[in-house]
C-alpha cells in the first residue's frame, strides 16, 4: 500500500502532463540531431549502412530517458543531446551486433531488413564498430556548457555500461548459457547487462552532465536499474499472454520453449507481482524529487510497465 500511495503521489499533479506529446517532441529532436551526426559523407558504403539501422524509427527511449534525467537535476536538453544520440548510436551498434547470423540471425529489425541482410555482414560489423566509435567522439566533441570533469566522468559511465562490465558481459552470459538450465540469479544478471545497463547509463550520465550532486545521481541509477529489469520482465509476460492468445491456448510458447524467463521460472503470477514490485522501486526514487520535474521519468516508468507490445 505504501508503494501504491507514493504512486499516487508522484502521478496525482501531473494530470495535465502530455506524455505522448512529450514523447514525439523529444523523439523528434534527438532524430534531427541523430541525422546531423551522421552526415552522409565519405566513404559512402559505411555512412549508408550506419544512417540505414541509426534512422530505421525505434522508440528512443534511451536518449528520451537521458534527457528526462538532465533536465530533472535542472540541465537543458541541448546540454544532453549529445549524450542522448550517443546512447541511441551505442543501442543500435548492438542490435545491428546481435542480429548477426553468428549472434541471433535475424532477418528484420524495427521492421525492416537487418543491417547485414542489405548491406552484407562485413559492412555491418564495421557499421556496428563505427557507430560505437562515434558515439563517444561525438559526447567528447558536441558536449557544451558542462565541465571537462562532468564530460569524463559520464564518458566512463558509458565505457563501462558497454564493455566486459556492461552489454557485453549481458550478452556473453546469454550465448554461454543457451541450452543449459539458467537460475533466477543468472537470469537476472544477463537482464541486468543486456538491457538495464544501458538505460541506467542513459539516465545516470544525463543527470551527470545536467550538474546532479552524487546522490540523485545514485537515485536516478536506482530508478533505471528497476525499469531496466522491468522492461525485460514485461517483455518475458508479453511473450507468453501474446502467443497464448495466438495460440488460443493457456500456456505461452515460452513456457514450453528452451529459453529462460521470468514466467518460467516464477509462473506467470509471481512475475507479474515482480513486475508491479519493481515499478514501485522505481517511482519510490523518484518520490524525491520535484513531482512536476520527474513527470517524464514517471510516466516512462509507467510506459514500459503497461506496454502490450
Ligand atoms: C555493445 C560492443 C557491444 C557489442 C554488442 C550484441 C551485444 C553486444 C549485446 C546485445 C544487446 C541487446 C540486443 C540487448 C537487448 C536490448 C533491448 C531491450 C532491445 C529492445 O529495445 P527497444 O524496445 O527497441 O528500446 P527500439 O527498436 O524501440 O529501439
């Protein structure tokens, strides 16, 4: 009940706040910019296939988040902008990365034909290499009014949200563990990499460059370390209540399928239970701040919690 009243609390003034207006304004934004980064230069076969997976739509909820986050601690978006298309840069190369036919060999992504089904596997690799690269060249180049000290310091962040700490720890973890019996606990180290890293390097280096003091940029790590794994917990729900529905049937193909989920491993209602628990963490870190400030964060929260797709 605590965490349902501090729900309300946060959510209660902010009824007149627009979040899908929210999102296609900032989702506009961070586009133009993210086409600006990327000029279609020379050599042309490599800006094409970087342009073709960077501007193939998404949702953009990494670089909305660190905005939201900057502008929370009292930054403005164009201080984050730079930051915001280098986490998009960053999420793109990994799919781009795990869609390879030796990763995941998918044939479509955001709708469209995967990187390497249109531009071949060596140009997607290099595509992939090239758009992590400019990622950090473009937060050390483009990143104005905030000090050399705030700049590094969120550039490690984001170092350490990619590598053998970060995606890639998440996504080795997930390849080493294919067909063999995986604990909650392994389950939850592989979300925690895969996908909540980045989030929390979005909203932790957007507050770091927004000028946040140490402790709401720790309150902010928290936030995005439980809508992370809620992401990836709703993504495991949906895959079951929607090819059950498919199927007609009341068990999901995940709950037969070889790979590990939270329904698997839970059932169906102690994940869901798990997933309202860690949207109330979630909001419970942002009860500190201004209401009318964290609206944004609380209703991406909200967002990723209700999504049915
Ligand atoms: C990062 C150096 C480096 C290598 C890549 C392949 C790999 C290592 C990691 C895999 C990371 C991965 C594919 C994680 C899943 C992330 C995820 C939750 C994707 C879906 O995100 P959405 O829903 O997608 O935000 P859109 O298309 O809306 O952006």
């Amino acid at each position: 009940p605590m965490a349902k009243d501090r729900i309300m609390s946060v959510s209660d003034p902010l009824s007149v706040f627009n979040f899908e207006d929210y999102m296609a304004d900032k989702g506009k934004q961070v586009n133009q910019a993210l086409i600006k980064a990327i000029p279609l230069k020379h050599p042309i076969a490599i800006h094409e296939a970087m342009r073709y997976s960077l501007l193939a739509g998404g949702k953009r909820v990494r670089p909305i988040l660190c905005i939201a986050s900057c502008e929370l601690v009292g930054g403005d978006e164009a201080v984050a902008m730079p930051m915001a298309c280098a986490m998009e840069m960053i999420h793109t190369m990994s799919l781009i990365h795990d869609d390879l036919p030796c990763m995941d060999n998918d044939d479509l992504r955001r709708g469209k034909p995967t990187n390497h089904k249109v531009f071949g596997e060596e140009t997607a690799i290099l595509a992939g290499d090239a758009l992590l690269s400019l990622a950090f060249e473009h937060v050390a180049e483009n990143t104005n009014y905030v000090s050399a000290d705030r700049v590094v310091r969120a550039i490690a962040e984001l170092g350490s949200a990619v590598g053998s700490e970060g995606l890639v720890a998440g996504q080795i973890v997930d390849i080493k563990s294919e067909g063999k019996e995986v604990s909650l606990k392994e389950l939850e180290f592989i979300h925690l990499h895969k996908t909540a890293k980045l989030l929390e390097a979005s909203v932790v280096c957007g507050a770091i460059v927004g000028g946040a003091n140490d402790g709401d940029v720790e309150r902010v790590r928290k936030y995005a370390r439980s809508i992370g794994l809620l992401f990836q917990v709703v993504d495991d729900i949906l895959d079951v209540t929607k090819s059950s529905e498919e199927l007609g049937k009341t068990a999901g193909k995940d709950l037969v399928s070889d790979k590990a989920t939270y329904p698997k491993l839970l059932g169906l209602d102690m994940a869901k239970k798990f997933a309202g628990d860690l949207m109330a963490q979630a909001v419970e870190e942002l009860a500190y701040f201004d209401p009318a400030k964290a609206a944004p964060l609380y209703h991406l929260a909200k967002f990723i919690y209700n999504r049915d797709k």
